[in-house]
C-alpha cells in the first residue's frame, strides 16, 4: 500500500538557497502558496475590475466574500472591526484557496495549510497583530484582560495565570486545529484511494470489490471540500474573536 503520507512531503524545486544560514529555498509548497495568491488576485481583478451597478458573477461572488467577513467582524467586534477586514478577509481567502487547490486531482497538487508551519506562521501573524492592537489601545491596561473583576484575591491570581498561559496557548491552538484537519481528511482520501486500486484488481470481480472503497471516497471528497470552506471560516472567526478581545477587552 503507497504511504498516505507522502503527499506531505515538502520537496525542493531549482537549485537550494540560503540566507543568514537558513534553507530558503522554493519548494512545492511554495509553489502552491504562490498559485494560491496569483488565483486569488485574478479573483478579485476579474471582480473588481469593472464594478457594475448590475454585478456580474465575479463582481457578486466578491461582494458576497467581503460581506460574509464584514459580518463575522460585526458580530464579534462590532462597529470598529470594520477596520480589520482587508486583514480577515485576506487570511479568509488565502486559506479558503489554498484549502481548496489541495483538492485538485491529478496535477500533483499540494495543500500548504496541512503543514503546522504555514499555518502557524498565520496564526502567529493574528496573535502578533492582536497583542499589538491590544497595547495600542490600552497600554499596560490590556493586561487587565486576565484579571477577573471582583474576584478573591488568591483565587484571583491563579485564574489570571490560567488567562494567561490560555492567552499564550491561542496561536497554537488556531495552527494545530487547521493543519490537523487538513492532514486528516488528505490521509483518508489517500488510504480509500489506494483501497479503491487495491481491491479493483482482486478477484474475479474487480468492479464489485472497489465500488465499495470508490464510494467512501467520493463521499470523503464533498467532505472534504466542506472542510475546506469551514476550516477557513472558522480561522477567520476566531482571529475575529480574538480581536475583539484586544479592541473591546472582554
């Protein structure tokens, strides 16, 4: 049976590069965060282009894009998140593509955010911007966050260290919950597909062994494409979250 976990090898493409003792070369990874970016730009251009009182597809599908994250701002900011939205809704899209290439057949295709470094890299970006946010707006008070008001005092302490280390915990979280979905749901596509091979070719009835296996996958396919959509959905949510936490300190 092929290795399911060879789809996530990261391998270098062109000659190896480094810079201040660092391997940074292209690799195929890359290469697929680069098409992602070149997809979503010709995205927005063929949506924004010409802005049409009478939207056309494209121009709909863009505005329907950026209200659903204004929303999410909305409901969890409020007013002010306003101003975040070309962030959330940048984060939101590169996601959501790079989600959805990943589950392209037959062209090698290579989904960036199943590895923990992409998608820590991201929610480092969120949590960085948040504490910066944070201490713009409130100075030394945004630590006022963790204390809870009107509490014992002993009890008090030991709840602020909890809110803290909670706190600190939030990039790891937000990373791990996208790459594990993303590998999980890419290891059972692969081991149903090599099911559907294996099993296809034994017997006398080849067809009847691997419909079974070809069903489960086709399945696990739509699921995996709603995972996509929802996993991206639910960064964009929880960077709101935690936005709010540094505009409104709740």
């Amino acid at each position: 049976m092929a290795n399911p976990m060879e789809q996530f090898e990261v391998t270098r493409i062109g000659p190896p590069l480094g810079a201040m003792g660092y391997d940074v070369s292209f690799t195929n990874s890359s290469l697929w965060m680069a098409i992602a970016m070149v997809a979503i730009a010709a995205f927005l251009f063929i949506g924004t282009a010409r802005p049409q009182l009478v939207p056309t597809r494209a121009q709909a599908a863009v505005e329907y894009l950026y209200d659903f994250v204004s929303k999410i701002l909305d409901e969890n900011v409020g007013p002010e998140g306003r101003r975040f939205v070309p962030l959330i809704f940048s984060l939101f899209i590169f996601v959501l593509v790079c989600n959805l290439l990943g589950l392209i057949p037959w062209v090698g295709a290579f989904t960036p955010t199943s590895h923990i470094a992409v998608t820590f890299g991201l929610a480092l970006l969120v949590f960085v911007i948040v504490c910066i946010v944070g201490f713009a707006r409130h100075g030394l008070h945004f630590f006022s966050l963790f204390w809870p008001k009107g509490t014992f005092f002993p009890l008090a302490v030991f709840v602020a260290a909890i809110e803290f280390m909670s706190f600190l915990s939030r990039p790891f979280t937000l990373a791990i919950r996208l790459f594990a979905n993303m590998t999980a749901g890419h290891v059972l596509l692969k081991v149903f597909g090599t099911f559907v091979v294996a099993l296809g070719s034994f017997g006398a009835l080849p067809y009847v062994f691997g419909v079974v296996p070809l069903a489960v996958n086709v399945a696990l396919s739509a699921l995996e494409v709603l995972i996509a959509v929802v996993q991206a959905y639910v960064f964009a949510l929880l960077a709101s979250i935690y936005l709010n936490d540094a505009v409104n300190l709740h």
